[in-house]
C-alpha cells in the first residue's frame, strides 16, 4: 500500500461500536422519583458507529471501512448485519465470545435535547493494538474515537505512553492521515492519558468541555463572544504545544472555533434552529466531525468542511438518535438557506 495520503482513498474508522438505547422522556427525574417516557428507539452509538452511519447518509463518495469488537450476541450481529447492509468494510469489525456488545441508556430530555448517558463498557474495553491491520487498507483517512472510553488503548505503558499513541503512529507510517474525538470524562485523565498521542494527529475534535479538561483554560458558560475567541486562542496554543500537525476543531452549540498550526483562524456559526426543530442533541459532535471529515477527504478548504460540519450536525438534530436525522450533504447543506446562522461567519481576530 502507498505511504503517501494523496493516492490513497477512503476512511477507516476505529473505535466505540456501541447500541444507543434512547429513551426520550418529559424531565430529567430527582432522585427516586419518577418521569415518563415519551419514546423509545434502539440505534447506532459511539464515535465509529456514529461517524461511519452519518458518512453513508451524506452520501460520502468513497469507501468505508470499520475497526472495533462487539460480542458474539444478537447486539453484535445487529451491529455486524447493519454495517454490510450500509455497504461498509466491515472485515476489521471482529466478533468476540463472552462478552456482551457495549451499550447506553441514553435519557433525553424533550424540551431542551440535554442528554444522560449510562454505558456498559463491554466488547469495546478489550480492543487493542493487535486488532488494527493498517496494510490491507488503502483509506486515506483514519479515525479514532472516543479516547478515554476504550480501555486496552488507553492503557499508559511503561514509556509514559498509551497504546492509542503507538495505533495512531503506525497508522501515520502507513500514510493515512489521522484523527481523533475524545469523550466527555468527568475525570482528571484528559491530561495523563491524551497528550501523547497529540503528536500523531494531524485533526483533534473536542467539544468545549473537553477543550477545557485538556487545556486548563475554561471555555464553559462563557456568554461573550470575544472573550470565547480570546479563550479559544489561548486553548489552540496551549493543545498545539503537545503536538497536533494540522487542525484544532473545537465544537459548540454556538458554532466551530477551529485554528491551523500555521496560524490560521475560523469560526463558523452553527445554524439558527428553531427550538422546535432541536429534538435530541444525541451524536450531534459525531455529525458535525462526520461532514467535517468528508470535506476534508474531497480536498475542500475548511471554511467549507465547518459549514457541512454545523449543517450536518444540525440535521442530526432533527432526530432523538444519533444518525436517523442526517441527510445527503447536499440536502444538509441546504438548511443553511432554510434557517441561516446564529451570527456573521467572521468576528474580530478571526479570519472569515
């Protein structure tokens, strides 16, 4: 296989394969009391599921293929089963006995999309350096999420380093280029166990939470504009010293900050849903890396990735799951005429 990224084609996607048992509710309940739930859907969950259904339902021009486990059980095969039918390369996607596929019971609240999720870790826990084969794939584009909810891979090693880090390095020497998408830990690990691998990853996606546990600098409840770009800035220097290669992507329901190691800076506004159109924030972030990844892989300028990144989450929206909402990414480029941005695209001290 080529080691250069530009005669290659395609996305490996490797991570969490997880079902998402959704539960739509009233209110989100005190303590031993008691709400209703509204609705019931049982869907695709996690950052390699969810991206690589978000990427068929944009109607992404390229080949698809899976790295990950799921249990020998009917989740696994539900799993296996819908990735064939989608016409995805599942010969990475490994079954294994014993253990059941992962899951989350993820409650959603109707009036205000805010969700709560209780995971059971299973199969994923066990995926590990020996389950990634980089030479019988060509892709252009590998991904890998969520750190911080794969266990084997966010093992630290005697070196100081996590086995994430040495996947993500074989996978640059293979030539692909590379990227990852962490998970919203209430924990202190985001900087024991991520910034080694920053080295290896040429595009981060963090949401503002995120942002804030790996760079120290607090992006949350920040209700000025300019003092959310100054605080981005001051992320971007603080995450581009560990090492990324090319872009920070750092996601919020206001909108994309994303800045390139050589300087450059965008933000791009998130649509102007009504809040009736906001049903279920569920894998909204894997949407928006799904549109981003897509434009990235088609050679687009990322002012135009962002833009089918924010429309593409916002079809994600429209829906309780996290993929039931998504659209071709023509169609999702379409709602930015139905519905327009929060603000203008350029504010001051960031280019437009």
């Amino acid at each position: 296989m080529s080691k250069n990224h530009t005669n290659r084609s395609g996305l490996l996607v490797a991570g969490n394969w997880i079902l998402d048992q959704v539960k739509l509710i009233d209110k989100f309940p005190a303590e031993q009391s008691l709400v209703n739930i509204l609705h019931e859907y049982t869907s695709n969950g996690g950052s390699a599921y969810n991206i690589l259904m978000d990427l068929t339902k944009l109607e992404a021009p390229f080949r698809l293929e899976a790295v990950g486990l799921v249990g020998n059980d009917f989740n696994g095969i539900r799993i296996v089963d819908h990735c064939r039918e989608a016409g995805i390369d599942v010969r990475q996607l490994q079954m294994i006995p014993d253990i059941p596929t992962s899951y989350t019971i993820v409650t959603s609240v109707k009036q205000t999309g805010k969700r709560t999720f209780f995971h059971h870790r299973g199969a994923n826990s066990l995926l590990d350096m020996d389950h990634f084969d980089f030479r019988i794939s060509n892709a252009k584009i590998f991904h890998l999420g969520y750190l911080l909810l794969l266990d084997r891979l966010d093992e630290i090693q005697p070196n100081g380093r996590t086995k994430a880090s040495f996947v993500l390095e074989n996978a640059k020497k293979e030539g692909f280029l590379t990227s990852i998408d962490l998970v919203s830990e209430d924990s202190d690990r985001f900087t024991t166990i991520i910034p080694c691998a920053l080295p290896y990853v040429d595009y981060l996606f963090l949401n503002e939470y995120e942002a804030s546990q790996l760079s120290g600098v607090n992006l949350m409840e920040v209700t000025d504009p300019a003092e959310m770009d100054r605080r981005c800035q001051d992320v971007f220097k603080v995450i581009f010293r560990m090492g990324v290669s090319e872009w920070i992507i750092i996601h919020h329901p206001d909108g994309v900050w994303a800045s390139h190691r050589d300087g450059r800076q965008l933000f791009q506004p998130s649509l102007q849903l009504p809040q009736e159109k906001v049903i279920g924030a569920n894998g909204a972030g894997d949407a928006l890396a799904a549109g981003v990844l897509l434009g990235i892989h088609e050679g687009w300028n990322m002012e135009a990735c962002l833009d089918l990144g924010v429309c593409a989450a916002a079809a994600s929206l429209s829906h309780v799951t996290c993929s039931d909402g998504m659209l071709p990414h023509t169609d999702c480029l379409a709602l930015s005429k139905v519905y327009g941005y929060r603000e203008k695209k350029s504010r001051i001290g960031w280019e437009s």
